[in-house]
C-alpha cells in the first residue's frame, strides 16, 4: 500500500517537473522570437522602412523612409554605425527627422541583433 502512495507522488513529482520544464521550454522559445531580427524589424521597422511587395506583416507600410535591402552593402555602414543609428538618429545623421530613437524603447541586445542584420543586408 505504502510503494504504491510512494510511486504515486513519485509520478506527480515527475509531471510537475515534466510542466515546469515544459514551461522554461517555451519562454525560451519567446526569447528566441523576441531575438528574431526579421520579428524585431517587423515590430518596430517595417512599419517606414518596408518597400513595395516586402512581407511585413500587419503594419507593412509605405516606403516612406531608405530603403534597406542592400544596406550592408553601402559604405561605412557596419554594425557599429547601425548601433548608433537605431539607438538615436541624429547620433550618426545630423539631418534625421522622422526616424525615432530607440533607446530606452529596445534592449541593447535587441540593437545589436538588429544591427547585425542590417549589416548582412548585402
Ligand atoms: C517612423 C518611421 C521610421 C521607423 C519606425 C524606423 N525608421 Fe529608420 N529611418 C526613417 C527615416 C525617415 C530615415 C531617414 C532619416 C530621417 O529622416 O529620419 C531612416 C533612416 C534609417 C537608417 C539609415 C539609412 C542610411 O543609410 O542613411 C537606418 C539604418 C534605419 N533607419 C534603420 C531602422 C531600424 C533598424 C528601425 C527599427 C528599429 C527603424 N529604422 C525604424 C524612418 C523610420
């Protein structure tokens, strides 16, 4: 009688550490989409930046602001300006108007992973 309770809590045991994984399972799958960069463009970019026949998901937008398929390609832009220039505009384009700053509204490692990406724009 006593083997079985034993086996039954045992089994419980298991179901709940089953679950609990289960559940660090998929906030690691949101942190992962979190550091998706096409997510991240999607969310905060494609609304300006996404051109004509792009996916951008519901808040595809005009073309209103550059276009940045080639971008790693133009020169001097590499991660590190792509970090100044998601953080704050102005940092790196003294006439920058319509563009917001993103500091404060992403995490540092959102910037870069967006950053990294720009730069594979080739
Ligand atoms: C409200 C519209 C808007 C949003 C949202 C926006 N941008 Fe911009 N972006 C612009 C405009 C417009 C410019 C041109 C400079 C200006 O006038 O502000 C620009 C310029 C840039 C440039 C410089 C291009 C170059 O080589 O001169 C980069 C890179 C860029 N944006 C990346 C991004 C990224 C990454 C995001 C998302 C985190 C983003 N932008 C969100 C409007 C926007």
């Amino acid at each position: 009688m006593f083997d079985r309770c034993w086996l039954g809590i045992l089994a419980l045991a298991g179901l709940l550490s089953m679950l609990a994984g289960c559940g660090s399972g998929k906030s690691g799958g949101d942190r992962a989409a979190i550091g998706d960069p096409k997510v991240l463009y999607n969310t905060h970019c494609s609304k300006c930046h996404a051109q004509a026949g792009e996916s951008g998901g519901p808040k595809l937008g005009s073309s209103k602001a550059p276009d940045l398929t080639h971008i790693g390609s133009k020169p001097g832009r590499d991660v590190e300006w792509f970090v100044k220039v998601i953080r704050d505009p102005n940092n790196v384009l003294p006439n920058a108007k319509l563009m917001p700053k993103f500091e404060g509204t992403l995490k540092d490692e959102e910037i870069h992973t967006l950053a990294e990406y720009l730069a594979g724009l080739k």
